[in-house]
C-alpha cells in the first residue's frame, strides 16, 4: 500500500506519483473535474502524506483530500527548486520528486490557510484597486501642475472638492482628461467603500477581533486584515518570528568579523506589512509609549528607520495581545479589561 503521493498540478490536470516503502513508485494522471477527482480520492487512505507545489488551485484540491489523509503538505515553490532547476522537466518527473522528498521528509511546507481565510484575502483586490485610485489622483496633481495651479491632497477627500478641480481653467483637452480622470476616481472609490464594508462584516467572525480592536489605531478594517495575514498565531514561537514573517526585520550580512545590519527584508505578506504600519501612525499619535520610542528613535535614525522599528514593537504588542488573550480597556495606559 502506497504510504506517500507527489502531486504535480496543473490547470487542468494532475500528475501524481504514488510511493510505497520498499520505493516502488507508479505515476499516474487524473483530470481536474469531478470524475477525475474522484478517482484520485479513490485511493487514499488515512495512513498517507501527500504533498501538493503551492499554486493557484491547490487550495481547492487541499480541501477536497484533507479529511482522507494523514496529512497534507503545501510546498513552498521558492525554496523548493530541486523542481525549477530539474534538467528533466517533465510532469512525472517533478511528480517522482517531490514524492521522494515527501518520503525523506524533506519537503519545504508553506503555511495553509483555511478556506474561509483563502476568501477574504481574495478581497485584497482592494489593495490594488486604493493604488490605482492614488495613481489617478497623482495624476490630476501633474496635469494641474502643468497648467500653474498647485494641488493639496485634501483637494481629492470629497465629491464637492473633485467638482471643484473640474472648474478649474485649463486648455480643452486637460479639462476632459480631468473629467475622465475624476468619474474614475469616483466610482474607484464606491468599490472600495464596498468591498471596506464586506471584509468588515466578514471580520466580525473572526478569532481575536476584539482583542486587535481594543488597541488604539486598529479598527474593524484593519484589524481584519491584520487577523487574516498573520492567521493562527499559534504557528509562531515568538514575536520575532511573527516579526521576520511580516519582513519587518533587517538583512545581516556577516563577513568575516563585521555584522552589516541593512534594510527589513519585506518578505512575506506586503498587505500585513502596510497595514501595520498604517496602524502605527495612528497610534503614535495617542500613546505616549510608542510616541515616545517613535520620538527618541528619530532623533538618533532619521523618522523612516524610526516609524519601521516602532511598526515592529506594535507587531510585538499584536502578537503578545493575540497570544495572551489581551483586550485593552485604555491601551494608552496598558490597562487590561
């Protein structure tokens, strides 16, 4: 009986390799429908690993053999290149690999997530469509700048304000750019009021909402995104592993007897990322310890390398929160409810 399967997907097929302990192997291809599945769960059983190259569907197949297996493991394709550098690139090859290292316990795992967390960061289109909405404005800034009319950002907070430039007096042309330009910043911003108001909604259900809403800065928003980036705070040992996961450490480089210290990594999760740091500005603002590391910080490093070590310290506060069950009655005190 086959104890392990490596499983090549594709868009419209698999390649799986089925492996026993005395190393015999035997490949086989099952389509990507129903009937393809079906056969493939056939053979399955409780006491087998399979191990799945993280892609665009294999959350889906994770899903549907999670409960008929012993364990299921999600390769991270960027460590794993015995596949990407293979000389042999054929899909019963790479099925025939990865089965081997599944074996050895070799495979590098990516962290899953489930397919309620899969959902809601499906909604990060809206991080795409805030980008393309600040593109726009930048570029009404450089169309009335053209024309010797200087713009502030508060010219673009309101229906009334984005009226007002359309006034403005400028050549024909500009002025239809601008109205073109303007319509777009508009409906930009009903879809992400939108889409703002389903990951809220969404978010309410969400393990640790209330502890990450009871510190100052976080709201519904943004601790949802927070929640949904991180995951099950359990997979980390510590806040400094959170903290690397975010890329909000710096990169050493060790030559000799020097230790270079350079700029955080910005691996991991880019939304995280911002969103922390979005957070952190506010927070600064209203406690007076993060303020006042912020503060002496810049004084000694300059505000950018300040405000990325003071995101860092409120990424350690999330995770000390989450981990410990925390909800703030006065976080500007520390005062626990």
């Amino acid at each position: 009986m086959e104890k392990w399967a490596g499983v090549d997907l594709h868009k419209w097929s698999m390649s799986v390799c089925w492996l026993d302990e005395s190393g015999k192997k035997q490949v086989a291809v099952y389509q990507l429908d129903v009937g393809g599945i079906k056969k493939f769960k056939k053979r399955l059983h409780l006491g087998m690993e399979v191990a799945i190259e993280a892609t665009g569907n294999s959350g889906y197949i994770s899903d549907q053999i999670r409960n008929r297996v012993k364990a299921v493991r999600m390769i991270n394709p960027r460590q794993f290149k015995v596949i990407s550098d293979s000389v042999k690139k054929t899909d019963k090859n790479d099925a025939e690999t990865i089965a081997e290292y599944l074996s050895k316990g070799l495979i590098p795992e990516i962290r899953q997530m489930s397919k309620e967390q899969r959902e809601l960061r499906s909604l990060n289109t809206r991080d795409k469509l805030v980008k393309l909405r600040s593109a726009l404005k930048n570029k009404i800034h450089g169309i009335m700048n053209e024309h010797g009319v200087i713009t502030e950002r508060e010219m673009f907070s309101s229906d009334a304000s984005l009226e007002k430039i359309k006034e403005a007096k400028i050549g024909g042309t500009a002025q239809f750019e601008l109205g073109v330009i303007i319509e777009q910043i508009r409906s930009l911003s009903k879809t992400i009021k939108e889409i703002d108001e389903k990951i809220k909604e969404q978010g309410k259900n969400l393990p640790g909402q209330k502890n990450l809403t009871s510190i100052t800065g976080i709201g519904e928003l943004s601790s949802t995104i927070i929640l949904n980036g991180i995951g099950d705070i359990k997979d980390f040992d510590d806040s400094k592993r959170l903290c690397a996961y975010a890329g909000m450490v710096p990169r050493v480089n060790n030559s000799s007897e020097t230790v270079h210290h350079g700029h955080i990594t910005k691996r991991g999760n880019k939304i995280l990322r911002t969103t922390i740091v979005q957070t952190t500005l506010i927070a600064i603002k209203y406690n007076s310890y993060l303020k006042n590391f912020y503060l002496r910080l810049k004084q000694k490093k300059g505000s950018g390398k300040a405000i990325i070590a003071t995101s860092r310290k409120m990424l350690e506060i999330i995770y000390n929160t989450l981990k410990n069950n925390w909800v703030f009655k006065d976080f500007n005190n520390f005062e626990l409810a």
